[in-house]
C-alpha cells in the first residue's frame, strides 16, 4: 500500500516537472525551420535576376515590414480582447437566461458558432504576426527565396486575418444581436 | 480502623443485665433502611400479589395499592400520545395533498423573460455590444504588396 502511494506520488512529480519543462522548452518550429517549410508549401524558386534584385531591396523592406508588424500587434491587442468581450458578455447573458428557465438554445448555438470563428481570427492573427516577423528580422540578403516566401505567406494570411474579422463581426451584429433583441421584445 | 472507632467500648462498661440486642455493623448503622438482599426481612406483606418483585420491608403494615388507579394513569398517557399523533398525521397528509395539487399549477406558470438574475438593460448592453465591434480594422494587404515595401 505504501509503495503504490509513493509510486503514484512519484509519478505525478514527474509528471509536474515533465509538463513545466516541456512548457519551458523551445519552440520545435524556429525561424529557420518555417523559413525552409514556408519555401517548400509555397514552391519558392527565385532565378539569378530575381535573386539579385531582392538581395538589394529587402534590407528597406524589412523596415516598413517592421512598422506593419507593430500595427498588426497593436491593433490585436486593441481589438482582439473587444470580440473576446462580445462573447464572454452574451455567455454570461445566456447563462442567466437558463438560470431563469427562458429557453435559449439558439443563442446557445450562435455563441458556440462565434467562438469558432473567433478562434479563426486569432489563428490568422497569430499567423500573420509570426510571419511578418521572420520577414522583417532574418537575413534576407542570405536567404532571398526565405524572405520572399515570408513576405508571400504574410499577405495571405493578411487576406485571411481580415476575412475572418469580417465574418465574426457581421456574424454578431446580424444573427446574435438579432436573437439577442428578440429576448428584449419577449 | 474505622470499626475501633465505631464500637462502644466493651471493655469498661458494666455487663448489661439480660439480653441485650447485639451491636449492628457499621453497614447496618450507616444503612438502617436499606434491606439485604438476601435476607429479606420477613413480615406479612409476602402475601402481596404476584409481580411485585421489590418488596419494601420497611413497611410490613403499608396497604396494597388500589389495582385500577395505576392502569388508568397508565393508559391516560399513550391516549394522548396517540391523539397528537393523528393530528401530526392528518396534517402531514393535508400538506402532501396540498403540495400534490398544487404543485403542477406553478411549474406551469409561463416564467417572465427577464427575471431575477438579468435585466433589461444587461440584454440591450449586450446587443449593443456587437455595435462596437470592428469593422474592417486594419486590413494590412495594401501595405505588403510589392510596390509598397519597394520591392
């Protein structure tokens, strides 16, 4: 009996330690690993030309690539926390519903459909500020193909960034505040 | 010890003239009402009925208790229990009916929309608050393309 009590015990330890040092660890995906993997999923092959004239730009690009990096984080830092609000607040409103027997499954449902395209907007977000990241700090004049493939991943995922935020928004203001003043008139 | 202390002295006194009662033990003067259990002391009431098994010596002259007045004092106290009882009971059973009947009607009471744990104005701040979330902020694509960063 006591030996099984300082197994288990030893085994949570372990386990503890385990989960902080793995916590604490590294990102596998450094910037050299996403740099190469990005070439590779967008088939990046600069010629002589090609390379040569991003060699000799890229430096300045890096510059405004940084401005653009500090605008995106300033503006999820802004904006991001505003839908996280939106969603926490018609929870709670919905939580309150039940607790008052009004039935309101189909807030229910749009709450749990906002959540997923909130998760979408920050995927894209993070995705987006990680790439312009690597595009405006590695060495792009060793690397053009690794810079351009950055640059390219960047706008893609600016593209996807703003569709998502479109998609949450119009979302909350037609089919959530709609459900929402229905509860109002009843 | 305590036995030299008690007994009168023999030894100095004059011999008492015909019998005397012999000096009881100092349990029979600490105790003098308290029978023995195994010498009951015998008198006329061993003719008591049946049943009494305590016996009090001390009164050899005492009247048997009159046999209807204790069965009637008896009885008297569970009669009461026993109305008390059924008033508790007929009440119990009236508030189970009462609850049983009732019961139903309120649980098919339509609730209000808007009750204790929320309000108006939490509903409307709420669908308000889509109102304030972004529109199109900060669409970065026209900042990355090419000829932007001058590439």
């Amino acid at each position: 009996m006591k030996t099984g009590i300082f197994t288990v015990a030893v085994l949570t330890l372990s386990l503890s330690f385990g989960g902080l040092a793995g916590a604490q660890a590294p990102a596998a995906t450094d910037i050299k690993t996403r740099t190469e993997e990005r070439k590779t999923r967008l088939k990046i092959k600069l010629d002589a030309a090609a390379t040569q004239r991003l060699s000799g730009k890229c430096v300045a690009a890096q510059a405004k690539l940084k401005v653009v990096a500090a605008k995106l984080r300033e503006t999820n830092d802004k904006y991001l926390p505003k839908y996280d609000e939106f969603i926490q607040k018609a929870e709670k409103l919905e939580l309150s519903l039940s607790e008052d027997g009004v039935k309101s499954s189909e807030l229910l449902g749009q709450i749990g459909e906002a959540k997923t395209k909130y998760d979408t907007v920050k995927t894209a977000a993070a995705k987006l500020q990680t790439s312009l990241d690597d595009a405006s700090s590695m060495d792009c004049k060793a690397d053009p193909a690794g810079f351009k493939a950055a640059v390219d991943d960047a706008r893609v995922e600016a593209k996807l960034l703003t569709d998502a935020k479109q998609d949450l928004t119009k979302f909350a203001r037609t089919n959530i505040k709609t459900t929402l003043q229905a509860i109002k008139v009843n | 010890m305590q036995n030299d202390v008690v007994k009168p002295p023999v030894e100095n006194q004059p011999a008492p003239v015909g019998p005397q009662p012999e000096p009881k033990p100092i349990q029979d003067i600490a105790k003098p009402a308290e029978p023995q259990a195994t010498e009951p002391a015998p008198s006329e009431t061993q003719a008591q009925p049946e049943g009494d098994a305590s016996p009090e010596p001390g009164a050899p002259n005492q009247a048997e208790p009159e046999a209807p007045q204790e069965p009637m004092t008896k009885s008297s106290l569970p009669k009461g229990i026993i109305a008390v009882a059924g008033v508790v009971c007929v009440a119990l059973i009236g508030a189970v009916l009462y609850l049983t009947v009732s019961g139903p009607e309120e649980a098919q009471t339509p609730a209000p929309a808007v009750q204790k744990n929320i309000s108006i104005e939490d509903v409307k701040a709420a669908a308000d608050g889509a109102d304030t979330l972004p529109e199109a902020d900060a669409d970065l694509s026209p900042e990355l393309t090419d000829q932007s960063l001058g590439l």
